[in-house]
C-alpha cells in the first residue's frame, strides 16, 4: 500500500510539472514568435509598401508621401535594391523607414531554418550595403511564414510584421476598388498593405486625404511595433 501511495505522489508531481510547464512556458514562446498585424496607437495607421518591382512607381509614391509630409515603410527585396539602386536611395534621402522582405520572394512557409535564415541575411546585406541600413523589420512574401520563419527572425533581431488591410493591389489595378478596401472600416492601428502598381500611384492621395481627414497619424512600422 504504501509503495502504492508513493507512485501516486510521484504521478501527481510529474503532472504538476507538465501543467506548469504548458501554461507558462508556451504561451512566453509563442508571444516572442508572434507577428505585428496591428498596433494599438490612438488614432495611428503604418503605410507599408512591399517593393520588388515597380522603381518607376516607387520614386512616384516618394514624392506623394513628400508632398502631404507623411511617412510610410518600404519592404524592400534584396534583389530589387541591387538592380534599383538609385531608387532605393530615394528611400533613405527622404527620410522613409526600411524593412526587408527578403532577397528573392520566395515562400517562406516551405523553407527550413537555414534557408529562412539565408534569405534573411543575403537580404540584410545587400540592403546594408546599398543603403547603409541595418533592416529590423521583416515582412514575409506573400504573408507566408511558419517556425522556422519567425525563430530566424528572431535569430536575426527582426520584428516579423504582417497587416489588417491587403489592397491586393498587386492583382486587382480597379482605383475604386483599391480605395474602398485601404479606407473602409477605419481602426487605430491599421496596418495597409501596398505594392508599387500604377492603379496604387493614383489613389495614394486619396488614401492619405482620407486618413488624415479622420484625425489619423501616418506612423512607421518601426513606431506601430513599439505601441
């Protein structure tokens, strides 16, 4: 009976310990491994605009955002800064926050640890390089991501970040269309996701006139991630 009694106790330690282990230890994991899809600043909405195509319409949105004197951040591939040099450091002259968004777009959901990683750093030395910006944004291609992705990220010192509104301006060039999915249901902290596309250039002052409008602060992703 008595060696009986003991097991028990032993049992009943060892649960103990594994309950304690999953109510406290994951959830601390899992916050460290989270993406930013949105902040929580009053009356606050982050521009960002994921850029591996498009120099022409790049340079255009810079002097938008110069002419209503409002920020935005530019997820920039490492291939794109390499091949569009000159532009990219438009970026950096007038003042616009950088992240990366990886060197060839690929999708990080399929790849490793090691090839997430690789991306990332090929990515953050060509930006570095260009640029003289050490990146500590990350915004996945295509939003994809999973463990491996954001252990990397954190391996590398980055904040993983996603958003709240997709134009989906990269398929759909509608400006109506646009306009209504960047400005419809207005929240502090809004996260909009942009491309550099012909149809993004032509509601871009609208965007903005909407916004500010509405009493919003155009804010960076740096900035949100900190709120």
């Amino acid at each position: 009976m008595k060696k009986a009694a003991v097991t028990n106790v032993v049992i009943v330690l060892v649960l103990v310990g594994l309950f304690a282990l999953t109510s406290f230890t994951l959830p601390q994991e899992e916050a460290v491994f989270a993406p930013i899809r949105q902040g929580t600043g009053d009356k606050t909405v982050a521009l960002t605009v994921n850029v591996y195509l498009g120099a022409k319409e790049v340079e255009e949105m810079v002097s938008i955002l110069g002419q209503y004197g409002v920020t935005a951040t530019f997820f920039v591939g490492g291939c794109w800064v390499v091949k569009n040099q000159q532009t990219a450091r438009l970026l950096v002259q007038n003042g616009l926050c950088i992240g990366s968004h990886g060197y060839s777009h690929l999708d990080h959901s399929k790849l490793d640890y090691d090839r997430n990683y690789t991306e990332m750093e090929r990515a953050h030395r060509a930006i570095k390089e260009v640029l003289g910006v050490d990146v500590k944004l990350f915004a996945p291609p295509s939003g994809a991501y999973n463990q491996a992705t954001m252990q990397a990220a954190n391996e590398m010192g980055y904040q993983v970040t996603l958003w709240s509104k997709d134009t989906i301006d990269w398929r759909d060039q509608e400006d109506d269309l646009l306009l209504e999915r960047a400005t419809k249901d207005m929240k502090s902290g809004d996260v909009i996701l942009t491309h550099p596309t012909p149809a993004t250039v032509r509601i871009l002052p609208a965007l903005i006139q909407a916004y500010l409008a509405n009493g919003y602060r155009f804010v960076t992703m740096e900035e949100m991630a900190k709120t």
